[in-house]
C-alpha cells in the first residue's frame, strides 16, 4: 500500500511541477495569475464551505481539521474545464484538465496529526489575436504559474475545540509574450515583446475548529487566518524585431539586451469564518465568509495600467446528506449527496469593471472497497467577469474527480 502511494507521489509531483499550464482565461495576465486551488473536491462539490471537521477526509483550507484524522490519508484531485469565452469582438471555446492537489494526513498522537502535500495555486494560460479595423495585428500568450509546497500540525486541545498552522514555500515562474505586426504599412518585421518572472515567498496560516453537540444534533464553526506574505519576483524584459510567422513562435531577427528587475508582490491578507449545523454522518449544512484584504496586491510589472485591486469577499453555502451510513444492503444508500453554491468578488478590477465569480455545485462521493476510502465526482458551473467595456465573459463547466485512500499506516505486527 505505502510503495503504491510513494510512486503515486513522485510522478504526480513531476507532473503538478511540469504541467502548470492549467487555465485559458485572460485575466489570469494579471497578479500572479488564475487563482486554482479551490480546496479539496469534497468542500468544492459544496460551494467551498469548509468548517467540517472529518476523521478520514483532509481538509487543505483548515489546518485545524487535521487533528481530528484517525487513519492515515492519501489524498489526491483534478479537474477538467471547458469554458465558453463571450466578448462584443466575438465567442471561443476552450478546454484544460489539470491535477488540483495531492497530500498526505497521518495521525502521529492520540489528539494530533500532520500533514504535506503540492498545490498548484495559481496559473496562467492563455493565446489572444486581434487584427483592428487598420490591419495592425496583436498577440499576446502566457503560461506558467505558482506552485505551493506545505506542511500543517493540528492538535486537539479537548472534544470540542483544536488548533492547527500551515506553513508553505511558493515557487514557480510565468512568461508572457506580446507580439505586434503592422504589414498594412509595409513595415517588414514585428516587435516582440517578452517578459518572464521567477517567483518565490514563505508563508503560513492558522486555523481553529470548534465543535459542540446539541441534543442530537451537531454543531462546528471554524476560522483561519493568512496574513500578509511577500513573494519575490526576478523579471526579465525583452525586446526583439521578428518575423511574420502564423504561430506564436516567429523568427527573431534581432534581439535587444534584456532589462533585470526585482520585485515584491504582496499576497494578500486573508481571514475565513464559518459555521455549520446537522447530524455527522448524515447530513450537514453550512455557510462561510472569506475576507481577503486585496487592495494591496499588485502585478508583477508595475507599468500594467489597465488593472488595479480592491479588497475581495466570498461567500459560499453548501452541505452534504447521506441516506444510511451503515447501510450494508443498498450501496446507494451509503453514497455522500454534495451540493453548494459560491459567490465571489475577486478583488480584481479591470478597466473599471469589478471582476465577480460566482457558481453551481453538486456531486457524490462513492464508498471503495472498506467503509473509508472514497472516489468524489462532481460539477462546477459558474461564470466569471463581464463582456461590457471590451472585457471577456467566462461561462465554465468544471469536472472534478479526486480519491481519497485511508488506511492504518506504520502499525506493528504482532505475528509474521
């Protein structure tokens, strides 16, 4: 079981490291990119509410939620995107699969456990050509994005109250190209425009869980708190004559010395609360209030003047029902029902236009072989952004698929 996970965690490891490529959307130009991580598929499929406290489940957006694991867990999640992009200068479609997230939860004492992982946070991908009514010709692509490496303790202090603390290292580069063609003119070259960033920053976050039974009913409220970290930034800036060429990769003529700079991006400061109501193992709602103080985030270069910040909120409401836990005559009956509902205001604002998110989600979650382990599926509907002063509507279908494997790990046999 355990060498199974270990190659599990090395080729999934080159993989989130090599394929960082993961979204098609614009605005991921701007910061550090398309903010991914969303959380686990179990809190995403409800709408990223994230104060239940599980004993075989890894909650990534609560540190706190570690200390109540009781088996080991491998846990790993991807997506699949297909987005219909709807701007006045006409429509696209495009489609992304990408690997989410991938960690690892071991208790280690009776009241406390640990865990690590790789997160892919944030990503860039996108290809834009436009051709003005001169015939001047303008593209503009980037890739790339930010990783996160992380490790987290949770202890819990008595039945009903724990504490927990993640610390993560961000590492990862983006490049953005811009190229510009006048042929109208006769003007025999284009000028291409190329700048990359390698980025890298410390942080850390706490969480705290609360946890209370009520007769028979079950109530949890959960907070964490993120506070401002730096993350530095080598850029590189380029400037080259090429030729005219159909792709993206055209012929340079010439290139000029590149322009070094260093710079700081300050990730924003950033504190959830939440609370939630129901019967464990049978069925739970709950609602939860992200605070992020983005109006003091920036972009990488500083002569980016289309886009500004402002500070974002999210609200999510969710929850999950299973028909009979113990079930033992009707799989179906032990499946986990997932649905919740997302409203995000991103914090970014383009042209004047305050960028909001907000979306659909349902799903199950599907028993494998014991009681534990368990393969999560669902949908993600939502829309992001605005077709109004020349911006691009994003209508998104995501596809989530994860698998969380459990079992005692490290226990010593009484016989051989």
């Amino acid at each position: 079981m355990i060498k199974k996970i270990l190659l599990s965690v090395f080729l999934l490891s080159s993989l989130l490291t090599i394929a960082q490529q993961a979204t098609s959307s614009p605005y991921s130009f701007y910061g550090i990119g398309d903010i991914r991580f969303k959380g686990t598929v179990e809190n995403r499929l409800m709408g990223g509410v994230s104060v239940f406290a599980d004993s075989i489940h890894i909650n990534l957006q609560n540190p706190a939620s570690y200390a109540g694991l009781k088996l080991s867990t491998f846990a790993v999640g991807g997506s699949f995107s297909s987005v219909r992009l709807n701007s006045y200068q006409g429509n696209d479609k495009a489609q992304r699969s990408s690997v989410d997230y991938l960690a690892i939860g071991m208790p280690i004492l009776k009241s406390s456990s640990i865990s690590f992982g790789l997160v892919p946070y944030s990503a860039v991908g996108y290809k834009i050509k436009n051709i003005s009514s001169t015939g001047v010709e303008r593209r503009y692509e980037g890739e790339g994005g930010l990783n996160r490496v992380f490790v987290g303790y949770g202890y819990q202090f008595n039945k009903d109250f724990s504490f927990g603390a993640d610390v993560y290292y961000n590492f990862g580069s983006i490049e953005t190209n811009s190229l510009l063609y006048d042929q109208v003119r006769g003007i025999e070259y284009g000028v291409q425009e190329r700048n990359t960033s390698e980025m890298s920053g410390l942080g850390f976050k706490i969480g705290a869980m609360y946890q209370k039974k009520i007769k028979k009913y079950d109530f949890s409220a959960s907070m964490t708190f993120m506070p401002q970290s730096g993350l530095k930034n080598d850029n590189s800036r380029s400037i080259a004559a090429v030729q005219y060429a159909e792709s993206n990769s055209p012929g340079v003529i010439a290139r000029l010395d590149p322009v070094n700079s260093k710079t700081t991006v300050k990730l924003p400061t950033q504190l959830s609360v939440g609370a939630g109501f129901g019967q464990v193992k049978k069925w739970l709602v709950g609602t939860e209030v992200v605070f992020k103080q983005s109006n003091s985030f920036d972009n990488r270069f500083a002569d980016v003047t289309q886009a500004t910040f402002e500070n974002g909120i999210q609200y999510s409401f969710g929850g999950y029902f299973i028909p009979n836990y113990n079930s033992f005559s009707n799989y179906f009956k032990k499946i986990t029902y997932r649905a919740g509902v997302r409203y995000e205001k991103t914090g970014m604002i383009i042209r004047d236009k305050s960028i909001k998110d907000y979306a659909f989600t349902a799903g199950f979650s599907f028993p494998l072989g014991g009681a534990f382990s368990n393969l999560n599926l669902g949908v993600e509907y939502g829309r992001r952004g605005t077709a109004t002063a020349n911006l691009v509507e994003e209508n998104y279908t995501n596809v989530v698929l994860s698998v969380s494997l459990n079992d005692k790990w490290f226990v010593q046999r009484k016989f051989d």
